[in-house]
C-alpha cells in the first residue's frame, strides 16, 4: 500500500488546469501544465509564473528570546535581523551537517516566521519543539496557511494591481499585506534567480488568489519541473540533493550564508551545532566541495553519475543536473575533490559508460535578476 499523498489547497485548480500530477515530499504535486517545462521555465525568466509552493513549511516562532534562541541552532545573525527582512539559514547538526535550510523573517512584536522544506518539516518542528520549547512560543501554521510564488520580470506589475505597496519592496524585505481582503505575509523573494515574491495567504483564500493572479495576462501556472531547471540555472540547492546532513556549509559553498557576526572572529561566534567543525574547515579547507559544472556537450549529466579526472580516477559526483533553457545547454552541479574543483578544471561524468567532458564553471549560470532598488 503506497501512502496516501497530501493535497495543496489548489490541487483541484491544478487539475483544472491539466497538469501532469506527481508526488512530490508527501505531496501530490503539478510537474508540468499543458504549456510544458520548457515553455513553462522561458516564460517565468521573459514574464511572470505562478508556483504552488504551499508543500513547504511555515511555522511562527514568539516570543522575546525567540530571536536569541533560534541562534542556537543556525549559523545566522537572528537577533540584528531588522524589522520586515528576512534571510536564508541553516539548522545545523553536532557535525556541522545541513539538517535544512530555510528562510527567516523578522515580523516585529518578538516575532519571527520560518519557511521550511516540505520533506523536513516535521522534523524541523520536532527539532525546534526539542531545543526551544522552554525559551519561545511554536506554532506550526502547515494547514492554516498556503504558500504561493510569483516569479519572473513581470512580478511587481501584476501584483502592483492588487497591492500597490509591493513596488516599494526591495530584495528580502517581507510585509503584512491585505491581498483581495485576506491577511498575508509577502516577501519579495524566490526560487528561480528572478525577481518575484513569496506570498503565504490563508488556506481558505489561496484558490481566490491564485485565480485572481492567473487572470493577468502576464502570469502562466508553472510546475516543478521547471522550478527545477530554473533553480539550477540560478545556482541554488534543493535541500536532500545538493546538501544533506552529512553535508557542512563549507562543503556546500555556502560560507557566504553565515553570518560575519557568527563567524569564529566575530562578536557572537559559534554557539550553533558543529561550528567548531565549521570554523575549522574554513581555516583548513575541506576535501571536497560543490561546483558548477558545465557539460561540453549535449548530454545532458544527470543526479549520481560519477565524475573522473583524465586518468579515469573517481574525484567526484553528480548531485543535479539538467538541461537549462535559458542557457541553452546542459548544466549540473556536484561534489569534486578540491584539487579538482578549480575553474575551468577538464573532467568527466559517467553517463551509461560513456564519458561526457564537463567543465568546472562558476555560479550561478544565468544571472540573478533580484529587485535590489
């Protein structure tokens, strides 16, 4: 007996629409719409595509240690986090592993509202319950609120129309916002390297939203297959694949994602999950990483192919990969030794026996297009 998937609160719009469901995270999901991926991914880049996310996790934490606590487990300036931003982090483990990654918005009133992956969820809430019970208020809101993404060149026109206080929103800001006579949270952040903006809104007035938005004739639904490749080309990781709990922040090239203050020569250094680890590794380095790798052919390299030098020496893996439509060419992102992980490094991947010639490139693919002001 397989299990019975959860459903959004737009699965009966999805099917309206003709998407080729899949599960997705315990989820029955929309992959593709009529239009296909390829269509789907080149019009969020060119105009604006409506995303169900509300798979993910949303969870409010209050409280006046709240901020102080939730340092205890993320490598994450919390407590200087202005008012009305938000800023990607990470829960760590006594290894320094990537339990998940997830983004964290300053609500005021000793408030904070956390987005977390679908697939971590409950065990991100069983972690939070487990190390902060005692020091703030935990309220998940998994059925109480949908999660809806806007994305592409076009986002801020089309939302302008509903709420004309978005325009003035720069990159990271989050706002309380009324949509169509509903309470919501938007943040003008996403997924896809694009402009666009995230939009919690109660479950009962997600359909309403999502119809309303896909009225404009700027806006297509667009599935998870093109979120994929979109992400890809943008150079993010997909938590599970790109980095899991055996994975630290600086094997994954996410230094950048600690903040300085949390650093060990910064003012509140360390006291989150296996920084001694972390901190000892971005002073020795660590013997493998994730790059950007760029096939030198059509091929597309897929997620597990083995990656080898000239002599045919396994230095690495493949941890996703695709074909991305902007770039016009294959793309893939992987583990390599670090003697290998230099730019424009010549490698190989494993594909069906064969060896495809990849290169070592930089990040992201296609250029990131956040509305920094």
């Amino acid at each position: 007996m397989s299990e019975t998937l959860q459903k959004t609160p737009l699965h009966a719009l999805h099917l309206e629409l003709g998407a080729r469901m899949v599960p997705f995270a315990g989820f029955d999901m929309p992959v593709q719409y009529p239009l296909g991926v390829l269509k789907e991914h080149l019009h969020t880049r060119e105009q604006a595509g409506l995303f169900d996310v509300s798979h993910m996790g949303q969870i409010i934490l209050r409280g006046s240690d709240a901020a102080r606590a939730l340092e205890t487990l993320v490598p994450v300036d919390i407590i200087d986090l202005p008012q009305g931003m938000q800023r990607y982090a990470m829960f760590t483990n006594a290894q320094g592993g990537i339990l998940d990654d997830l983004m964290v918005a300053n609500l005021g009133n000793d408030t904070l509202f956390l987005v977390v992956n679908a697939a971590c969820k409950d065990q991100d809430l069983a972690h939070l319950r487990e190390h902060l019970a005692e020091r703030c208020e935990i309220l998940p809101l998994f059925e109480q609120r949908a999660l809806l993404a806007l994305q592409g060149p076009a986002a801020a026109t089309v939302l302008q129309r509903l709420a004309p206080e978005v325009a003035s929103m720069t990159f990271m800001q989050l706002r309380a916002i009324n949509l169509l006579g509903h309470d919501c949270y938007v943040s003008r952040s996403g997924y896809t390297g694009e402009d666009g903006y995230e939009i919690s809104v109660p479950t009962d007035a997600a359909e309403a939203l999502a119809r309303r938005l896909l009225a404009e004739p700027e806006v297509q639904p667009i599935g998870l297959g093109a979120r994929d490749s979109l992400r890809l080309e943008a150079g993010l990781c997909l938590y599970g694949h790109d980095m899991n709990s055996e994975t630290t922040p600086i094997e994954a090239s996410l230094l950048w994602a600690i903040s300085k203050v949390r650093r060990a020569d910064g003012a509140r250094a360390g006291g989150f999950p296996g920084a001694e680890r972390i901190f000892a590794q971005q002073q020795q380095g660590v013997a493998r990483k994730r790059v950007g790798l760029l096939p030198q052919e059509r091929t597309p390299v897929r997620e597990g192919a083995d990656i080898v030098d000239a002599q045919g020496n396994t230095v690495g893996n493949v941890c996703s990969g695709g074909f991305g439509p902007t770039l016009g060419a294959p793309l893939a992102m992987g583990y390599v030794n670090n003697e290998h992980a230099a730019l424009d490094t010549p490698l190989f991947a494993l594909v069906r026996g064969k060896q495809v010639a990849l290169k070592v490139s930089k990040m992201p693919f296609v250029a990131q297009r956040y509305y920094r002001g």
